[in-house]
C-alpha cells in the first residue's frame, strides 16, 4: 500500500481503522500508529518514518510508540552504531499474540469476582456474578485451544497460497 497514489487510501484505511480501535479502548494516537505498522508495507519503521507516514508531529508518535511497546503491540529495535530506535509489529502472528495478553486479565477478573462472590449473600446478582466467573474460567480455557486451531488453520491457508 505504500504507492505514492495509495497514500490518500492508505491513510483513510488508518483513520477507519483507527476510530474502531480507539472505540475498544485504545488512545487514538497508538491507535493511529498501530493500523499503520498493521497496513503499511515496510517491516521497520522509524519514529520519523512514522511521523512523515501519518502526516504528525514526531512528539505526537513518542507517545503512541512508547505505549504500543508497553502493551507489547510493537517491538523497539536498535541496529549497532545508530541512535534511532526502529519499531516494527511485535509478532507476526499479532492477533493471536494479542488475544493471549488477555488471559491474565481474564484470571484477574475471576479472582476479584469470586472474592466479591463470597461476600454477597444468596440471590440475582449472586448468581450473575457466578455465572460470569464461569464464563471467564471457560473463556481462559478456550483460549489455548483457539489459538492453535488458529495457528493450524493459518499454516495450511499460507500452504494452499504457496501451491496455488
């Protein structure tokens, strides 16, 4: 996507893009910054690289790139001798990579459930919360399973792309 005519879209995915990930959650501008590592076409990037590419402030990409990091969405790299740092997506299997991240939350939320779970008395909420707690358990154990279904399903789909 890195064509001098594809900027305008490339960029326009970004923001679409961008907009559904800070409506789950994530600051706007790692968000910007996230769905252009995930779209354009370089591995690596500079701060600079990725300052020119979204059309901001390099101040406005520190930010973002230190937070992407600590939620280990982007990996920091450095080559020998140069003092810029260059970032890139963390895994290449980076769904997967960010749906695991979730299951120590998932064993937080059910241990602040079942601790709150026996200090409520029999009733609705009572049982809203059990039934909560059950899904975070199941959830915790489907999420192994799902990830090496999907890590099969990914190798024979990249099998049948290299036959074709």
């Amino acid at each position: 996507m890195s064509d001098p005519g594809g900027d305008d879209a490339l960029l326009r995915f970004v923001e679409q893009f961008a907009m559904v990930l800070t409506e789950s959650g994530l600051p706007r501008m790692p968000a910007r910054v996230f769905a252009y590592v995930l779209a354009e076409d370089r591995e690596r990037y500079t701060a600079a690289e990725l300052a020119e590419g979204l059309r901001v402030s390099p101040a406005a990409i520190s930010g973002a790139v230190r937070a992407l990091v600590q939620a280990g969405l982007l990996a920091r790299e450095r080559e020998p001798g140069s003092r810029a740092d260059h970032y890139r997506i963390y895994d290449d299997d980076v769904w997967a990579h960010i749906i695991m991240q979730r299951e120590p939350l998932l064993r937080r939320y059910t241990a602040v459930l079942s601790e709150g779970l026996g200090t409520l008395g029999e009733g609705r909420g009572a049982q809203r919360i059990a039934e909560t707690i059950e899904y975070m358990e199941f959830m915790r154990g489907e999420l192994p399973q799902m990830i090496e279904r999907w890590r099969r399903h990914r190798a024979e789909h990249a099998a049948s792309e290299i036959e074709e």
